[in-house]
C-alpha cells in the first residue's frame, strides 16, 4: 500500500497530489489575528499556485499561520496519472514534502491541503486550499537551422550561438547561422570563406574560429576568424598539420587544436596550438591517446578530451586532461558509454555529453562529467539519436544542433540541466 511507501520525519502533513487535476487555485490568505478561537489558515505554498517549469525534485511545501498540531497530521495517497511518495518533514508552522522518486517530467500536480489539520487549540483549518504547478523537462526544441547538415562548428559568443559550415549530403557548406535566444530565430551570416565538413570551432574572447575540415577544395588547413561586431571573417595562417574529425578549444588567448584524422596516425594525438594574437603555431604536448571524432571542452583552464575512435570498430570511452601551463597530459574516469562523432559542452562545473556512434549504432545517451568527484552518471537521453552534431552551451543551456540519423539534420535540441536532477 502507499502509505507503506512514505517515510515520515517528525511529522506529516495531509497532503492530496493529483496528476493532470485542473480548475483550481490557491486561496489568497490574510494572516490572521493569534489567539484561542482563531482557526490557522495557509499562508503561503511552494512551488506557487499555476507555476510552470519546475523542477523535479522541488519539494512541495505549505506554510500555516500559525504551529500546527503535528498529531491532527498524516499521510494521504497522490493519486489519478500516477502516485507520489516522499518524505514529510514538519516544523511548528511549514509540512515539506520532498518527492521520491522524483516526479516526471512535464506533468501537472495539483496539491490539496485539507480542514483535517488542527491548530494547539483544536481549531480545524479555516478552509481547504489546493493549488497546481506542472515540472518542466529537460529537453525543449528551438528553431531548425535553415540548412540540414553534419559535421558542422557550433559556437558562442556575445549572446548568440553560430554553427557554420558541414555536409549536407551533397556538398560541403560555408553558410553561417546566428541564433538569437530571445527570438527563437536563426539569421544567415557571412559565409566562412571555406566551405568544409568535420571542423572544428571554438570561441576566443568574442571571436569565433574555424579550424581544419574537409573543404570543397585544397588541403584541410583551413584556420579562419570571425568577429560577430562586424559580421566579417578573414584568413589566418594556416594549420601546420592537415587533418579532419578534429576538436579544438581557446584559452588565455590559445586556440589549442587536438586529434583527428591527416595522413598518418599520428595526427590522431597531435596537439597544435594557435597564438591568436601572432597568429603563428606552434606543437604542444600529445595527447596520449590517438583519435579522431572526439570532443574537447575547457573547464577550469584545463582541456578535456572525451570520447573518439580509433578505427571503424574501436570506439572509446576515454577521458584526458591537458593542463596548458604545465603542457602535459593526465587520464580522468573515463565516460560510461564508448562513443566518437559525440557533441559536448559545460554548465554550472560540469561537463555533458551527447549522442554520438558506437558498435551498437547511433546513440540518444546523455552522460554528466563530475570534476569534483571524477565521476560520470546518467542523464535524460535526447529527444532522438544523433551523431555528427555540434553543441555550445549559453546562459545555462546548451543547444544540440544538426547532425546525422538516417538523414541530416536541422533539428536543435536544447537541454537545460537545472531541470535534470
């Protein structure tokens, strides 16, 4: 039975949840005077009367005007769409209800509390008061990019997001793509003087850079610089070492370009490193692992290299950290699930992963990288399988955008992890 299932701590509270319950508020109470004969009323609820978008583990609590008689509480079913346990903590005037499981996502809750509670004194609850929130999920969708398209660059900077250039099953692609968060809408760009697939793009204070890829002509040297102040981009010098499948991120003024495919395995731990200002290169420690199809993200002014293959069968799970003011390698845990052609980016500290393609085929798989415990979990997988996407995080979300299943894509998928416990 449910009432089996709830912990109770201190106290209990009356509580009816119910999934999917609709047409009812939250009365609007005035604190009333204290004293024998005055009935206690609800004066105030969390998460608030018609909130949207919470989270689900947000405990759901009420506040009464005054302490309540904790023996007048007890546990009541969650019922209709699905059930909900949790533990009940009470105080002398608030009942918390922390929910566990969590609850699901993007459901509506209605939460009842009833004329059952008494007071010190003996005086019911003036009236019932019941309200509704629904949680939100984790996923949304954005606008499509105009183009649909693998292995393109995705980056941010001053606001917006950009992806540039790709494979749109025909041709290699030089369009660029700005995103504006606060429309909702893509707008075409200057072009990247080289079209090319399986790029690499990172952003180095407000500028945007393109490095390697396979182009629609010439060897694969490309390294390109955009500044979205003046929608131009121009030409810098070019890669020493041609290569493809390739990732980069930018520090302290460094774009540090690393893996990939060229003309010899060595190429797959290569590490080049651009000085944006000299605009010259230079070579840096390898990485210890050769591979292509990777993603590199920066946290904590370190580098970390996930994921990749090393050839059509072998894909990795394998996690390197490259500390640029020590110029050297060290291994962290690696991921939970082997992947290359994988996407990844940071929020809050921590670093996500998503899709990509392993032995078992193309993944939907989300994992969370945990710097303060080397630790990687779980989370709620994409919409849909993708490989050969791009993704950058902005303003605590991070937008998944294009790849490939079974089609190209033009699809973008925003995750917001606040709302993935």
């Amino acid at each position: 039975m449910l009432l089996n299932k709830i912990a109770i701590c201190i106290a209990l509270a009356i509580f009816t949840c119910l999934a999917g319950f609709t047409g009812c508020g939250t009365k609007d109470p005035l604190e009333p005077e204290q004293g024998v004969g005055v009935p206690p009323e609800v004066v105030s609820v969390f998460p608030a009367d018609q909130a949207i978008g919470i989270p689900v583990n947000t405990p759901i609590r009420v506040t009464f005007s005054e302490n309540i008689d904790y023996t007048t509480l007890g546990p009541q079913t969650f019922a209709c769409d699905h059930e909900v346990t949790g533990t009940i903590i009470y105080s002398p005037n608030t009942a918390t209800l922390t929910p566990s499981p969590f609850l699901e996502f993007g459901e509506t809750y209605t939460v009842a509390v009833t004329t059952d509670i008494k007071d010190k004194d003996g005086e019911s609850l003036v009236e019932s008061v019941w309200w509704h929130f629904t949680t939100g999920h984790p996923w949304s969708a954005a606008s499509a990019i105009s183009i649909a398209r693998s292995g393109l660059g995705v980056a941010a900077a001053n606001g917006r997001v950009y992806a540039m250039g790709g494979f749109d099953g025909m041709s290699y692609r030089n369009e660029m793509e700005e995103y504006n968060p606060a429309t909702n809408q893509w707008t075409l760009v200057a072009p990247m003087p080289t079209g090319r697939y399986s790029l690499a793009a990172a952003t180095g204070g407000s500028l945007i850079y393109a490095a390697g890829g396979v182009p629609t002509g010439g060897m694969p040297t490309a390294m390109e610089e955009y500044n979205p102040a003046t929608n131009t981009w121009r030409a810098r010098t070019s890669m020493p070492t041609p290569r493809i499948r390739l990732a980069a991120a930018a520090y302290q003024g460094i774009v540090w370009v690393i893996g990939g495919s060229g003309d010899s395995q060595d190429v797959g731990k290569l590490v080049e490193r651009f000085d944006i200002q000299n605009n010259t290169w230079s070579t840096a420690a390898s990485m210890p692992t050769t591979r292509a199809g990777l993603a590199v993200v920066l946290l904590n002014g370190k580098i970390y290299a996930i994921g990749g293959v090393q050839s059509a069968s072998t894909h990795l799970s394998t996690v390197e950290v490259f500390d640029p003011g020590a110029n050297s390698w060290s291994s962290a845990t690696p991921m939970l699930t082997p992947r290359s052609n994988l996407a990844a980016a940071v929020v809050a500290g921590k670093i996500y992963v998503f899709g990509g393609v392993n032995a078992t085929g193309t993944l939907s798989t989300v994992e969370e990288y945990d710097p303060a415990t080397n630790s990687w979990k779980t989370k709620t997988p994409m919409p849909a399988p993708r490989q050969e996407m791009s993704a950058a995080a902005l303003d605590g979300k991070i937008y998944v955008i294009g790849g490939y299943y079974q089609q190209m894509k033009a699809d973008v998928y925003v995750y917001n992890p606040a709302l993935d416990p």
